[in-house]
C-alpha cells in the first residue's frame, strides 16, 4: 500500500493532470450556464484573480512551514501589513495632515525605535545595574515618546474627519507598493522572529497568533494611518478604469465584435490585466523560491526541517536560518497582501478575519502539499475555487437532499444551515485529502 503512494506521489503527470482539471473548472464557469456554473467570465476572472493572490499567500507560508517547519499562525497580521503599504505609498498626501503632526509623529516614531536601541545596547554593555538602567531608559523613552506622539494623533485625526482624518500617502506609483508591502512584513517578521524564534513550535504559533491579531487590532483603531475602521477607498491601481474604457469608442467597437457589451467587456478586460500582472509575480516568485530550494542554503533548510539536533551538531545556526526564511515568507505574503488592496481599491481593516486569511491559507498548503512550492499554488486557487462556489452549490445540495422531508421545522433549519455549507465542505476536503493523500495532492519531491 505504502509503495503505491510513494509512485503516486512521484507520478511526473500529477501535477499537470490537477492543474489541466482546475484549468476546465474554470472555464466551465466561464462558459456553463446552470445550477452549478455562473457563465460569466467576469465571475471566472474574479475567482481565478483572487486566487492568484491567495497563491501567493500560501508560496510564504509553504516557506515557513514546508522549509523550515515554522508554524506560523498570524498569517492576517503580515497580510494586513502589506494591505497598509498601497495607503501609504500610492494615496495623495492629505492637505493639512503633514502640516497638523505629521513631523511630529516621525519624530515620536525614531524616539520610539531609539529606545528600544539604547536599551537593548544598556543592556548588553552594562556590567552592573543594567536592569535599573534598561528600565529608567524605556520609562523616559516611553515618556518622551507619547508626549510627541499622542497630541500629533489627535491633530492629524481632528483634519477633516469625515473625508480624511489620517496622513494619507506618498502619491507613488501603486506597483511600488508591493515591494513595500513586502518590506514593512518583513520588517515586523523580524521584530517577531527575534522574539519568538527561539521558542518551541506550539510557543511560536502562540506568538504569532496573538502578534497577528495585534497588528489587525492597531490597524482598526489607529486612524490617522489608514482611517481605521472607517475604511480607506479609491486606492490608486495599475490596471485601466471599467468607465473609461466604457467611454473609449475604440474600445467599445472592439466590444461589439467579439459580442460583448461594453460593461461586460471592460470588466473582462480589466480582471484579464490584474491576471497578467499577478502571474507575472506568482511566476517570478516560485522561480526565485524553487531556484532557492534547490541550492544549497534550500537542502540545509530541510535538514534543519527534519533534524535540527543533528543540523546542530554540524555546526548550523538554526535560530539564524530560522529567522531568514521566516522573515522571506513574511515579504511574500505582504507583498500578497498590498497586491489585494490594490485589487478591491478598499481598504477595511474590519475584514481581516482570522478564520478566512489564516485557517483557509494553511489549508491550502495542507491540501496542495507542504514543501513544494507547485503544490501550493494548486491547493490555493483550488481551494479558493470551492470556497466561492460552495456557497452556491451548498443551498442547492440541501434543497436536493431535504426535497423529501415535508415542510417544517426540519427541513427550514437545514436549510437556513446551507450557508454554513463553507466550512463544512472545507474541513471534508482536509480530512479526504490527510486521509488519502497525507502529502498533498502534489506532494514534496
């Protein structure tokens, strides 16, 4: 039996085949028209968008755990980070937000981070008193620091609340935002990392759980970053304006001949522009992550995946290495997360849900296979796939089943529980998939 799964999972045509079978659900959503199908390309698109961008997410955390055996469960937070880069890079700088405190809180910011120095170096310098002196070091900072900080907030979120109240951003180009959004995850992966790195893996996915939740906890109540729980919108993008092309007689003509009205053409052509832009960074991402995990710095990885007792007793770092590829994960899924606020032109802090950006992106890896960075992205746009359509075909398999009962108590319940269908259908696929194919369905080579 065991032998049979090994040339299963070795079966060169595997992968091919699970993708080839995601490739025609898609296009039997964008061509079918019935109970199960929407046969509308835009759906299609939009589906297969998001689940480009849910690809992305899962190629960090494959890193993390398929890599290294991270276990990383504040996914959200690092996402959240990257979706405040595209505020703070591509959005207009709010007139009068710089001028009422915005030098101020730059300035709080540096006394925050010069305290957390001076006192780190106190403490590794100082022979004797050093615990009285880290002390009197971060209760003067912390002094100092909110003395600046607090009456800079108030000022920044006091201009123009109903429109604006926060610093807005750089006005540059949203693609730039990415690599942003990927800096600022990586900057808060090592802060992190640092800490909790030298814990045990159930302390680790502690820490990164309650870390994660913080992140999204500040982001909703600190209004003069990105408005907090009043949402920022019209977030600049790099794709064309469905209006404008709809307004574009050249376009509209074009339309026309492939039998398309303008409205639904200009949303087709506008998903086919993010689609490109996302492969293009999925593509270069698993590039630069098959070409890592095959170098040498990959096979250590593994061993100390596998054996960090004996990765230790020749001579590795693992702490060090540890932080590496958890800090690389991290850049990848906030760069996943500023490409989705650029996407939907929103950002609300309030939908950052654990349950949708943490426990569906890690199944995801499960089900396409941790360790190989194509299994990742089959799981993700696989799953994102039935995570969208089940809500569809749940009410309408509970309608078929409860057909016979009579109408009454039974029946309404059930069917006021089809639209918790999701979460069902999610937890029965991990279990046939852990039960059947423990790997993943692409396992790792």
């Amino acid at each position: 039996m065991s032998t049979n799964r090994q040339a299963a999972a070795s079966n060169p045509w595997r992968a091919p085949i699970l993708f080839a079978v995601l490739a025609v659900l898609f296009i039997l959503e964008g061509t079918v028209r019935n109970s199960m199908f929407s046969g509308s390309w835009n759906t299609a698109l939009a589906i297969l968008n998001m689940g480009l961008i849910s690809a992305i997410t899962a190629l960090g955390v494959n890193m993390q755990w398929g890599y290294a055996g991270l276990f990383n469960v504040g996914v959200v937070g690092f996402l959240a980070l990257g979706g405040v880069a595209p505020v703070l890079i591509s959005l207009e700088p709010v007139e009068g937000a710089w001028q009422a405190g915005g030098a101020r809180i730059l300035i709080a910011l540096a006394v925050g981070v010069g305290t957390l120095a001076l006192a780190t170096q106190a403490w590794k310098r100082l022979k004797t008193g050093r615990g009285l002196a880290v002390l009197v070091i971060l209760v003067v900072g912390f002094v100092v620091y909110r003395g600046l900080f607090d009456p800079a907030v108030d000022a920044i979120e006091s201009n123009n609340p109903a429109r604006h109240g926060n610093l807005g951003g750089l006005g540059l180009p949203v693609l730039l935002s990415w690599a942003v959004g990927g800096i600022f995850a990586a900057a808060a992966a090592w802060a992190v990392g640092k800490v909790a790195l030298g814990l045990r893996s159930d302390y680790l996915a502690i820490a990164t759980l309650g870390i994660g939740e913080i992140i999204v906890a500040v982001l909703k109540n600190e209004d003069w970053l990105a408005r907090g729980v009043k949402n920022v919108t019209s977030i600049p993008r790099p794709v064309p304006y469905e209006i404008d092309l709809q307004q574009n007689p050249e376009f509209v003509e074009f339309a026309t001949r492939w039998g398309f009205s303008a409205a639904e053409a200009s949303g087709i052509w506008v998903k086919l522009c993010y689609m490109l832009l996302f492969l293009v960074v999925l593509l270069t991402i698993i590039l630069l992550a098959e070409l890592a995990l095959k170098s040498p710095w990959g096979r250590m990885m593994r061993a100390i995946r596998d054996n960090e007792t004996a990765a230790e007793a020749m001579g590795k770092d693992v702490t060090a290495r540890h932080l590496q590829v958890f800090i690389l994960g991290s850049a990848v899924i906030g760069i996943a997360g500023a490409m989705m606020i650029t996407q939907d032109g929103l950002m609300a802090p309030v939908s950052y849900n654990p349950l949708r950006y943490t426990f569906l992106i890690w199944v995801m890896v499960i089900v396409g296979g941790s360790g190989n960075n194509w299994g990742a992205v089959l799981g993700a746009i696989l799953i994102w796939f039935l995570w969208i359509k089940v809500e569809v075909w749940g009410p309408e398999l509970i309608g078929l089943l409860t057909s016979p009962l009579p109408d009454g108590g039974l029946k309404e319940h059930l069917m006021d529980s089809s639209a918790h269908m999701r979460f069902i259908a999610m937890g029965l696929v991990l279990l046939l998939v852990l039960r059947f194919a423990p790997r993943g369905l692409v396992p790792e080579n």
